[in-house]
C-alpha cells in the first residue's frame, strides 16, 4: 500500500526539478566546467598540458668554471624555467612568489667545491632562498641541483670525469596493463561528489522551506507513515543525484576520454552509494537545520570541508601524514577512492566493496539520524 504514495511522491519531485530548466541546466553544467578546468590543471595526457617548470633564480657571485658549468646545466635541465639575476633581483622574486627559489653560488664555490670532493673537512654552503609555502619544490630543487653540482665538479676536476652509472626510465603503473593516467578521471569525480552534496544541501533547504509553508503538516495529514514521507523524498533525490553524476561521467568520456578502466558494475555501484550518502546527508540537514538562510550557509561550509578533505580538490597523497589517517572517517575519501579505483586505476570489482559499504552506512546513519530529529509536529 505504501508503495503507491510513494512513487506519486518521486515522479513528483522529479517533475518538479526538470521543469526548473535553469536549475537542470546548472545541475548538469556546473560540475562538469569546474572539473574540466581542474582536469586540464592536472592533466598529464599527452599534448593536452605543457610540463609546467619550476621558475629559479641564480645568483653567481663565483664566475669561475664549476660555476659557470652548474648555471649551464641548470638552464637545460626540462624541469627548470632559470633566470640568472642579481642578488636584489633574486630575493624579491622570491618575496612575490614569482619564483620557487634562488640558488645563492657564494664567491670561491667552486675551489671549495674541488677539494671538499676529494674529502677536505670545509665545505661551501649554498643559499636557498625560497617561497615558504612551496617547500616541496624546494625539496625537488635542491636533488636537481645535486645532480648538476658533481656533474659539473667531476667535469672540471676529473680528465674522464664521471657519469651517472645507470640510466632511468620512467614508467607510470595502473592496475590494467595498457592503460594511462587521466587526470579528468579525478577530477570529474571530485566535482561530481562535490555537486551531489550542493544537490543535497538544496534538498534539505528546500523540506526547510517547504516546512516554513506549512506542506509538511498538510502532508502528515494523509494516512503516511514518516518513513514513506523521507523515504520519498530520499529516493527522489537520490535518482536526481545519480542522474547528475553519471551526465558528467559521460561528458567525460565523451570529450576528454576517461574509461572506466575497473568494473562497470563496481562503478555503478559506488555511484547509486555516492547519490544515496549525499541524499540523507540532505534529509539530515533538513532535520536539524534552522531557518533556510541559516542553514544553506552552514550546510555549504560543511560540504567544502569534506570534499577538501575527501581529496576531491587535490590528491590525498599531498597531505601531511596524521592527515591522511583523520580523513578515512569522512564520506567523501571512500567515495574518491572507488571512483577512482574503478576508472583510471583500473582496479576489480573487489575494491569497490569497502567504499561501498562504508558510503551506505553513511548513508544508514545519516536516514536514521534525519528520521529520529526530523521535526514533525512544525508547522
């Protein structure tokens, strides 16, 4: 019997949201310009981003051979946009953030150099002046700039000099052979979560607003049960939801060649999970929430936080260590890591069993949560 009233209660939600034409059009748009303009930051494909180079000031105060060989190689090195300046020059392009670092070669460098690579006690120091912000590529800069030092020392110093005894290759690893990274993957996938939680915000404002006029109460007094009445609701929004996330999926595939390179199965499932945590989600701020204009702005912040945290902005990886760990309790990581397991990873169906079940139990607590606070007696 409840059957009934519930399906009424879906068509006509979905009724209701695809004759809001602007607001479909910004359902479907939004997410997919935003992670199209992430995936082209972080694209690695090939001809569709330029290596970006890390920009570097020298100073050379030495002048002499080894120094004058450091600042040459430096200048080829692919990783590297140098630009040889004074030492006033060098600081306050550092000051601006317009450079990662400057590289301060002190006078007599390079003779100190020599005789400490054959083991004299006193060594030159150089200077890093660097943007406090960017210590990792200050960390990148300082082993490039190894490499070049005792090239250049065993060039000068040493009739045969030195070379590298070894070569390297580079080889990016999926977990399908024949498959490459695509960085669209990730990012349709973190602004296709993050849009399922704004999708669920507006869900929630609008039970709030939908309160405030009194539906609610009209509502209660069908024969419904409260289950069927959130029931309803959470099975609205959550095919609105999927609907928007498997859109940009396709957007994706379409035009930037993402692949669901894992299973399609596991990808459906960790989608109908993403769509379901996001949709109580929804219903849990329409049961504590305030007024609507309160709430929205709440609700929003909340969702920033766990998206950023989730690593839909930027990868987890790049997090601090006790980080990485605090971020397994929010929704958000497991839903990036099943999508991202099941298309540019190319991971089985069985790494999509733990996103999915934990996303569902977000999923149940957050139900359970809106159903025992939902404020019925409101008018």
């Amino acid at each position: 019997m409840a059957v009934t009233p519930l399906l009424a209660m879906i068509r006509k939600d979905l009724r209701l949201f695809f004759t809001d034409r602007r607001a479909v059009v910004m359902s479907f748009a939004a997410p997919i310009v935003i992670a199209s303009f992430f995936g082209a930051i972080f694209s690695s494909v090939r001809g569709m981003a330029e290596r970006a180079r890390m920009a570097v000031h020298v100073v050379d105060r030495d002048g002499g051979p080894v120094a004058r060989a450091i600042v040459s190689s430096l200048r080829d090195d692919k990783n590297l946009a140098v630009t040889v300046s004074a030492p006033d020059d060098a600081w306050a392009a550092v000051g601006r953030g317009s450079a990662v670092v400057a590289i301060v070669i002190p006078p007599g460098f390079g003779e100190a150099a020599g005789r400490a690579f054959f083991g004299a006690p006193d060594r030159p120091r150089l200077e890093f002046l660097y943007d406090p912000v960017r210590p990792a590529e200050l960390a990148m800069v300082r082993g490039v700039l190894t490499e070049h030092i005792m090239r250049a020392l065993s060039r000068e110093l040493l009739p045969g000099h030195l070379t590298f005894p070894y070569d390297v290759q580079e080889i990016a690893v999926t977990a399908r052979a024949n498959t490459s990274y695509n960085a669209y993957a990730h990012a349709f996938a973190g602004m296709g979560v993050q849009f399922l939680l704004f999708a669920a915000v507006d869900l929630g404002i609008g039970i709030l607003l939908d309160r405030q006029r009194g539906v609610w109460k009209r509502m209660r007094s069908a024969p419904l049960s409260r289950a069927v009445l959130l029931g309803g609701k959470a099975a609205s929004g959550a095919l609105i939801t999927l609907t928007t996330l498997l859109t940009s999926f396709a957007f994706a595939m379409l035009v930037f060649r993402v692949r669901i390179e894992g299973s399609v199965l596991g990808f459906l499932a960790v989608s109908v999970a993403c769509a379901l945590m996001a949709t109580t989600f929804g219903l849990l701020v329409a049961a504590i929430g305030g007024t609507p204009a309160a709430t929205r702005g709440v609700a929003t912040f909340a969702v920033l936080v766990v998206v950023m945290l989730g690593g839909a902005w930027v990868p987890t990886f790049i997090f601090p260590a006790w980080l990485q760990r605090l971020t397994i309790v929010v929704p958000t990581r497991w839903a990036m890591d099943g999508l991202d397991a099941m298309t540019w990873r190319g991971l089985p169906l069985s790494a999509t069993v733990a996103p999915t079940l934990v996303l569902l139990g977000f999923a149940a607590l957050f139900g359970a949560l809106a159903l025992v606070r939902f404020p019925w007696d409101e008018p």
